[in-house]
C-alpha cells in the first residue's frame, strides 16, 4: 500500500512547489530541515491522499512516517488523526510519542500534535508535556507547547502558561514563534492574564515571541509591552 500512498502523491506533485518548498522548510545544510526532501504536493491535495487510504493500518503508517519524503510523512500524520475523529486512543498516542524524531518539521508538528497529543490529553495527566521539555530534539520541545492548543480551545490555559515559562529561554526561533503563538491564542480566551503575564515576563521574552503573543492587543498596549 506504501507505494500506491507514493503514487497517488507523485501524480498530484507540481513543478513549482517541488522547487518552493525545499527553500520554505529550510532544508539546506546547516538548516532545521536539512535533508528533507519534498515531492511538491500541497496540503489540499496530501489530505485527498490520505483519506483515500483512511484504512490503512499502522504497519503501513509507520512506513509512511519513516519516508524521507515530508508529504508521505505527512500522510501518515493525517491518516492517524482521520482515524482519531472520534477519540484518540492509547495505541494512537504511543505510537505518535514513540516517532517523533520523524515529525520532523514545524507544519507536520502544528498540523498533528493539537489533534493527537492535546486531544489525548485534554482529561488527562499532562506530565508527558513537561518531559518533552527537557528532550534534546527540538520537535518533542514544539509537541509540548503546541498541543496545548487543544486545551486552549477548551478554556483551559494553566498549561500553555507553564510551559511557556519553562521553555522561555529556548535557543531556537522556532520555538520563540510557536510559544508567543500558542500565548496569543490564550489571550484570545483571557485578554487580561495575557497582558499580565508578558508584563511581567516581558524583559526577559525573546522579541519574537513577545510580538507573536501581544499582535491582537491595540496598537498602544502593543507599545507599551514593547518598550
């Protein structure tokens, strides 16, 4: 089934995004994306494939999320969440900590870990949040603040909070964009605790995640957190 998922993609594949995406991902040497190689198919055309193949077993998603090509991996990704409509369960969550060296890049990461890892969690211990944390791999870090999403939606902001406390002085931008992200969208639900949390937090917040967070304040609060 493997090469037929790679089949349906390849035909779907555009010259152009073949080109552009590689540069977007940041695949270079050096880069965050070193190495990844794209077939050139857009997200619309990738959720076609995979809900064509929405029966696929986890043998078959596990070599998909092994592939050097980004859109098969994100195939794998978009298969397991098809799957977990209704709920996620157990074996769909291990199975997702236990390959996230292969969720390599920051879309599969943002398209995945609300609807997975935040889905799984909402009723649940979120211990396994604050030990992606202290992993050295940069995508467990963004699992960890991303799936709170999920949360988020659900009013529930005390995560979102923490780990962005913990995980302030990340060294990567990635990281300082997908927290003020994930903080822009608690304030969203809770303008107030927002505006106190970068007040007092703002001297010491990366820059980047201190305009990702405060965007949708006025232009004059925007200023003042600024300054």
């Amino acid at each position: 089934m493997t090469d037929e998922i790679y089949n349906a993609l390849a035909t779907r594949s555009d010259e152009e995004k073949k080109i552009i995406l590689p540069r977007f991902f940041k695949t270079g040497k050096g880069q965050y994306g070193e190495g990844d190689l794209f077939l050139g198919v857009t997200v619309p055309n990738i959720r076609e494939v995979a809900k064509e193949f929405n029966d696929a077993d986890i043998d078959v998603i596990e070599k998909l999320i092994h592939s050097p090509w980004h859109e098969m991996r994100m195939c794998a990704l978009l298969i397991l969440i098809n799957q977990s409509k209704k709920e996620v369960s157990k074996d769909i969550f291990d199975f997702y900590m236990s390959q996230t060296k292969f969720i390599n890049n920051w879309d599969l990461v943002d398209l995945s870990a609300p609807q997975i890892v935040g889905k799984y969690l909402l009723h649940k211990d979120r211990d396994i949040l604050y030990e992606l944390t202290e992993s050295d791999l940069l995508w467990d870090n963004r699992i960890a603040i991303v799936s709170t999403l999920t949360f988020i939606r659900n009013k529930d902001l005390d995560d979102t909070y923490k780990l962005s406390l913990k995980m302030m002085h990340h060294k990567h931008d990635l990281m300082h964009k997908a927290i003020g992200w994930m903080l822009r969208e608690a304030g969203k639900r809770d303008d107030k605790r927002l505006y106190n949390f970068v007040k007092e937090n703002k001297n010491i917040m990366p820059r980047t995640m201190l305009r990702y967070s405060i965007e949708k304040f006025d232009k004059e609060i925007r200023k003042e957190l600024m300054s």
